[in-house]
C-alpha cells in the first residue's frame, strides 16, 4: 500500500487519494487545432521503470492536487507537493 505524505493534512493511506495522471505530460495550447498533438497527449504514455512525477487529489481529505515523485520500481515517495503554482 503507498502512504502519501499530504501537505495539508500528513501521512494517509493512498486509498484516500484519486490518480489524477502522468505531471511531466505537457499539454498542448487550448486553441491547438492539430488532432496528432492532442491524440499523443491523450493517448500515448510512457510506462517508465525508474522516477515518474504523478497527480493525485487528495479526494477524502483536503481535495488539494498533488504532485508525487515515486519510484515505480518499488513504490518508494520521494516527494509530495501542490499541484497549483
């Protein structure tokens, strides 16, 4: 089970967390016609072995967004921080 360390509201089981998706995907321009940028930023993901930066939400808690770096090796959390700038 991952434990994530909330900013707001400490250490909680991952079960009150919502997968929000892959936060190094760089999404394209809102008026970007181009349907190929947005079927790759829809549709094609990398499946990485190593360190991956995530959105979760914190849905049965504070509902802020959240960025987490894990190891996808070993589930390990490196880092816990808001999602908003």
């Amino acid at each position: 089970m991952l434990r994530i360390e909330c900013p707001c509201c400490g250490l909680r089981d991952h079960d009150e967390f919502r997968y929000g998706g892959d936060a190094s995907a760089v999404r394209p321009a809102h008026d970007d016609p181009d349907p190929e940028a947005w079927y790759r930023y829809v549709y094609i993901r990398k499946n990485p072995a190593g360190l991956h930066r995530e959105f979760w939400q914190h849905v049965t808690g504070c509902r802020q967004w959240l960025v987490v770096e894990r190891d996808t090796r070993n589930h390990s959390i490196l880092s816990v921080g808001f999602a908003r700038k």
